[in-house]
C-alpha cells in the first residue's frame, strides 16, 4: 500500500507541471469615434464630410491645386490630401498615373494592394480606395475625380512607426470615414 502512495504521489507531482510561457503585451481596447459628420471646410470647390473630431490644416494653395492635412487627433493619424485642377482629360489622366504610381511604390513592403471602385453618376464622381495590407507605411489611400476637370487624393499615415495587428481597429474605423468622405464628395456649383 504503501508503494501505491509512492508511486501515486510521483506520477501526480510529475504530471503537474506547468510550462510558463511569456505572454505578448497586450494593447489598449481603440473606441470608435461617434462624433457626427459634419461637413468639411477645407476651402475647397468641392463638398464632402468628416467626423466632428477630425480637424483640417491647410497647407499649401497655389493655382492648379491644394494640399492640406486631416488631422484624426485620437488615433495620432493624419490623412494627407491634394486637390489637383486638370487642363484637359491628358493632365488628368496623368495626374491619375502619377497617383497610382505612389499607391504601387509600396508594393515592397505591402503584402497586397487591393483596390475598391466607387461610382456615382449622379454628382458624376468616380474613386479607387487602395487597402495595403501588410507592413506599409500607409495602409490607405485614395483618388476622386469627376473624369474632367480634377483629382482630389489621400494617403493615411499614422504619426508614429506602428505594427499593422496594434492599429487594424483604428485603420477599420478610419476606412469607413474615407469612404464616407468618398460617397459624399460633391463638386460645389
């Protein structure tokens, strides 16, 4: 009986072992942001919306285009915008080379490059909106453009190096206000 104890007591204390195995850190719960969107003022001849909270900074303004920044201060992010007036369908579709040549650069680091096409007839506005997964710089970018007379273009980058699992929340919430900008984006009459 006694040998029965012994070796009970052996194979239980040996069974019990727990590998300890460092756990990764852990990152802050990211909030969506519920401010409403309101329409934008970046003095612009063209019309769009963004969430309350994010606030433009205009930068530059010369005449054949704009630059200005939208600043999403809660998330450290800021999506870089220009506005392009084009002298005839060949500058355009130049512009529009150009800036799909800026999307590919990154080819080298982004796992893949998927595009999304937009139309609306109505205001006669056409977008691609450019998803680069992976380990890019920007994780988002985009083009709008009436076929004609201009090119409107945004690249998100975020204000510090970040890891693309830490920031896929915030690059979600802050697709959905791109395109949210890309289905209200209007020329002004």
């Amino acid at each position: 009986m006694l040998v029965w104890v012994s070796v009970l007591s052996s194979v239980g204390l040996c069974g019990c072992r727990h590998d300890v195995t460092p756990k990764p850190s852990s990152f802050f719960r990211i909030e969506p942001d519920t401010t409403p969107y309101v329409p934008a003022d970046a003095g612009l001849p063209v019309f769009f919306e963004l969430p309350a909270s994010a606030v433009v900074i205009r930068d530059t303004v010369q005449a054949n285009g704009s630059w200005f920044d939208i600043v999403y201060p809660s998330y450290r992010a800021t999506l870089y915008c220009s506005y392009h007036r084009a002298a005839g369908r060949q500058a355009l579709l130049s512009l529009l080379e150009e800036s799909r040549d800026l999307v590919y650069r990154h080819v080298t680091r982004a796992e893949e490059i998927v595009a999304r096409e937009y139309t609306d007839p109505d205001s006669r506005v056409s977008a691609t909106l450019y998803l680069l997964k992976g380990n890019s710089a920007t994780p988002v970018q985009f083009t709008v453009t009436d076929s004609s007379s201009y090119l409107f273009r945004g690249a998100l980058y975020f204000d510090t190096p970040v890891r693309p699992d830490s920031v896929a929340p915030v690059v979600g919430y802050l697709t959905a206000d791109i395109v949210h900008l890309i289905e209200t984006f209007q020329r002004r009459e």
